[in-house]
C-alpha cells in the first residue's frame, strides 16, 4: 500500500507541474524597436493592480510544492490502507489548493495607471509598471509609445 501511495504522488506532482502555467505578469516592453509614437498630457495618475493569473505568477510552483507537502502530511495519518492512502490524496488536493491561493495574493502587484489625453484629442489609458525613478503628474507632457508586440508604455518628454 505504502508503494501505491508513492506511486500516486509522484503521478499527482507530475500532473501538476505539466499544467503549470508560465509567468504572464506586465512589465515594461524589452524591444527597443517602437512601432508607433504618440504625444499627449497627463490627466490622472493613481495605482492600478495587476490581475494574477489562474496559478499565480510563480508558474504553480506553490501548488506543487502544496501538494507534496499535503500528500506526506496527510498520509501520516489514517492507520494505514485505504484510509491513509484517502488522507494522502486530500492532504494534497487541499495543500495545493492552499497554496495556490497563497501564491497569487502574493503575485499580485501595484502599477500606475495614467490617462493621457492625446493630441488628436483622443483619451487613453495605459497600465504600466511603477518605475520609482520617473514620477508622473497631471500636465506632463509625454510621449506614447507602442513596440511590435503591442505593449504601450508612457515616458516623460
């Protein structure tokens, strides 16, 4: 029984570590090549969150770890057979689910939103990492600029 239950957490973190999702957190564009430049005011500067992503940034790192933790912590208790190996597999179902949660309150990060109004008159908004060297303020006169992949980023002029 003890071989099966190894066998079932070892199965279980395999599992887990193939669905682990990559890091999707925003930062700011690493090409150098612009595709397109616009020019604006700042209207409103404040403090944006980033949403994570369905496993955490950390890729599902904390759930793995979570569930193996679980699984070992479980299958100390129950007296053996069928009951341990049950106390095995929802130690790690709800370690991983904890830890997950954990991960992601964790990856959650402040960015600054700033609204531009543009010089054709249009209004954007662009969320971008808080970059603590520049600090934005209503009236800045600023550039837009917008790379290859489609990331927007705003920079003093």
């Amino acid at each position: 029984m003890q071989k099966l239950f190894k066998i079932f957490a070892l199965s279980l973190v395999i599992s887990l570590v193939g669905c682990a999702a990559t890091n999707q957190s925003a930062s700011a564009p690493t090409s150098t090549r612009v595709i397109n430049t616009l020019y604006g005011t700042v209207e409103s500067v404040g403090l944006a969150k980033t949403e994570p992503t369905s496993t955490g940034t950390a890729g599902g790192i904390g759930a793995v770890a979570g569930a193996v933790i679980g699984a070992v912590l479980g299958g100390q208790r129950g007296g053996g057979g069928w009951l341990q190996f049950a106390a095995g597999v929802a130690g790690s179902v709800i370690g991983g689910l904890t830890a997950n949660e954990a991960e992601k309150a964790l990856s959650v990060k402040d960015q600054q939103e700033i609204v531009v109004r543009l010089s054709s008159d249009l209004t954007i908004r662009v969320v971008q990492p808080i970059d603590d060297a520049v600090m934005f303020a209503n009236g800045d006169k600023v550039r837009v600029l917008t790379n290859a992949a489609g990331v927007t980023r705003v920079e003093q002029i």
